[in-house]
C-alpha cells in the first residue's frame, strides 16, 4: 500500500498555468472515476482551491501507471511542457503536508480558516462518488482534525483571514477607498458573501448578482441590493469596484463588455480560479485588473513564528498517531481474529461453571456476552501494550505465535 500525491500551487505556478489543472465539480467527478480505473488504485480524493490543486492516491503493491499522464491526458496538454510546475509526494511527506496545508501552514495566509473547509469538502466530495477508501478517509479526517485543533488553541494570525479581506486590506494599504462607492459582487457563494459583507463594513454600497432557480428565493447578504446576474452589465458601468469570485469555468467579464459598457474610471478584482475576467481587460484605459496573485502574504511576525513551531507540534503528534494506525492496518484483521478466539476459548472453559449457574437463557446470553466482551478487551490491551514496548518484527513474531497456539 501507499500513499501517493501530486500537486501545483501558487509557490510555483502562475494564475493561467494553475488555470489548466483547475476542476470544477463536474470535472471532478469525472476525473476521480477515471483515476479510481487505474490499475493499482484503491482510493483518491482530487482537491482544487484558487491556489492549488492536488491529487492524492491510496495504492497498492501493483500501481505502474502514471497519474500525472493521465491528467495531462484528460487536459488535453503535453506532460513534459509542464512536469517542472509540480511537486510530488509519498508516504510520510505526503502527510505531512496534507497536515500542514489543513492548518494553513502551507496557504499563501497563514492560518487562513477556509482550507480546512475545502480539505474536508474534498473528502466528502470523494466519498459521495465512491472513490475514496479507508486510508484517505482516515488520513484526510484526521488532517481535519489536527487543524481543528491548532485553530482553537494557536495563534498563528490576530484575527481570521482570508484571500477577500487581504485582498481589501491591500488595496486599501495603496490608497484606494471604499467608503460610499457603488460596487457589485459577482457571485453569491461562500466566497462572494464575505466579499460583500467586508465591503458592506468598509462603508460601501454593494449590489450582489444571484441566479433565480426553481429552488426558491436566493438569500444575499444583510444590507446589500440584489441583481439578476444577467442584467449585471447594465450596473457594471457606473460601479467603481467589481469584484468577481464564482466556480464558473466561464468568463463573467469578457474584455468586449467592459468596452461596451464602461463609464469611468474602475476597479476590477478576480479572486477565481479559473479566472472569471478577461486578462485582456488590464489593456483597456481607465481599468486597473487584480487577480488572486496580486494578494501575497507579508512576513511572519516572532509570534506568528512562535506561533508555528507549537502548531507544529500538535502536527507531529497527529501524525506519529496516523503512522501508528497505518502501519499496523494490515495487522489489524488479525488481532481482531485473536480477540474472537481468546474470547471462545475462555467460554469453552466456563461452560460447566455457567450450566451450574442454572440461569435463565437471557441471563446466560448476556453472561456470556460480558466474559467476550472482558475476554477482547484483555487481549487488546495485551497486544497493544505489547506493540507499543517491542520492536516491530518481534511484534510480529507474537502474533504469528498466539495464531498457532489456536491452531492447535
């Protein structure tokens, strides 16, 4: 068995390159099943942000293929053009970066709370379509759980964080105000509501663009004016900032539109990836153009260092109690059989004392369900304190001895 993982982040890539590796729901279920057909794989979990996306695989002992081909393959681009941009991982530094990119570690915010939202959606997303197993789902739920962790008790930034309120705070930092400014938020998910809200608290008058389904009215945050998202050009030329942030794989701004409908003077920001305006649009006078890239981290503060170095911790903790799962995973069917046959024995041994008892068939089923039960329980802790105080191969060696002794 192994852990596998490839990926391409914003340490190495740009927007447009991130763009071509960047899925959206429906490509992700198609490429999990495709990826789940390869020989060798057991399990895959396939995780795309605005600044990264990784494939993780669970494999076994005959895993040949090459995942990075196949998604190569499924992009329609040649592999050797772009090899260079990605990073892989197995084993124990895959984890370790699942864990640390789970805390926000890895995230160009450091300790920005949304990954911990995206890293458990791509588990359940993976889960939903069957295409994960019990070393992904093990790995990745307790990814979710160390970070968890880290978040409640580790300052690693003064307040939350997130890509929209660097994004305000940085253009802010140069100037730019958004005290009673018209604005439109384009995008009404998790994403675009921050965006409004933080708009809405810094003074401005925000307009959020919706898609009316049949499902019912579409709710928009407090204190915000609300348009169809295909009248959004009509409002676009007298805004002053427009702010896009959508899962679509689909431009919301082409650099047409802004040339037909521009008034003034504007602020464009995309947080999407892929990316949801034109790149084109940075040409037209009047408009300044910031996407997702333009937003970096500063430096880490001497808390915020004091600060990682406990966080951490906890990672090392979690990790060292994963490995001690993971490498006695294929022992456990075992152990379990031992627990079953220790716990027959000694009933075998008390059958003449419970007939002496003269129960009733009730109390006699439940008497025995209480000595199987004390019987496992034993064992287990035999085993494991065992496990825990001798080398592995001894470790081993005990438990091909106690299978024999119930051979006989």
């Amino acid at each position: 068995m192994g852990i596998r993982m490839m990926g391409i982040d914003h340490t190495n890539a740009g927007i447009d390159t991130r763009m071509i590796f960047s899925f959206t729901k429906k490509n992700t279920e198609e490429a999990l099943e495709q990826f789940r057909q390869l020989p060798g794989v057991s399990g895959c979990v396939l995780l795309s942000t605005c600044n990264r996306m990784e494939l993780w695989l669970s494999t076994g002992e005959d895993f040949e293929a090459s995942a990075f081909e196949t998604l190569c393959e499924m992009k329609q681009v040649a592999p050797e053009e772009y090899r260079d941009f990605f990073i892989f991982r197995q084993e124990q530094e895959a984890v370790s970066h699942l864990f640390r990119l789970a805390t926000g570690l890895e995230s160009r915010i450091l300790g920005e709370d949304q990954i911990i939202t995206q890293v458990k959606e791509a588990l359940t997303f993976s889960r939903e379509h069957f295409a994960t197993d019990h070393v992904l789902e093990t790995l990745f739920r307790q990814a979710v759980t160390v970070a968890k962790k880290v978040k409640t008790t580790v300052a690693l930034s003064a307040s939350d964080q997130s890509v929209v309120r660097t994004a305000i705070e940085t253009l802010k930092k140069s100037g730019m105000v958004f005290q009673g400014k018209t604005c439109m938020v384009i995008g009404n998910g998790v994403m675009g509501k921050l965006t409004a809200n933080l708009l809405r608290q810094e003074g401005a008058d925000v307009t959020v663009t919706v898609r009316q389904y049949r499902s019912g009215v579409v709710e928009i945050p407090l204190g915000c004016q609300r348009i169809d998202y295909g009248k959004r050009m009509e409002l676009f030329g007298s805004c002053d900032y427009v702010v896009s942030a959508t899962v679509s794989p689909n431009c919301t701004i082409t650099k047409a539109q802004v040339e037909l409908y521009q008034k003034k003077p504007m602020v464009l920001i995309d947080l999407a990836v892929p990316r949801d305006i034109e790149a084109g649009v940075r040409d037209i006078e009047g408009i300044q153009l910031f996407d997702i890239d333009c937003f970096r981290e500063g430096a880490c503060s001497e808390e915020q260092k004091t600060a990682i170095l406990q966080a951490e911790g906890y990672l090392q903790e979690q990790m060292e109690e994963f490995f001690d799962w993971y490498e006695s995973k294929d022992e456990m069917p075992r152990i379990q059989q031992l627990k079953k046959d220790a716990a027959k024995d000694l009933e075998l041994r008390l059958q003449k004392k419970l007939r002496n008892l003269h129960l009733s068939p009730e109390e006699t089923d439940a008497l025995r369900g209480d000595i199987e039960a004390a019987a496992e329980k034993a064992v287990n802790k035999l085993l494991f304190g065992l496990k825990d105080r001798v080398s592995r191969h001894t470790f081993r060696e005990c438990l091909e001895g106690m299978e024999k002794v119930y051979e006989e």
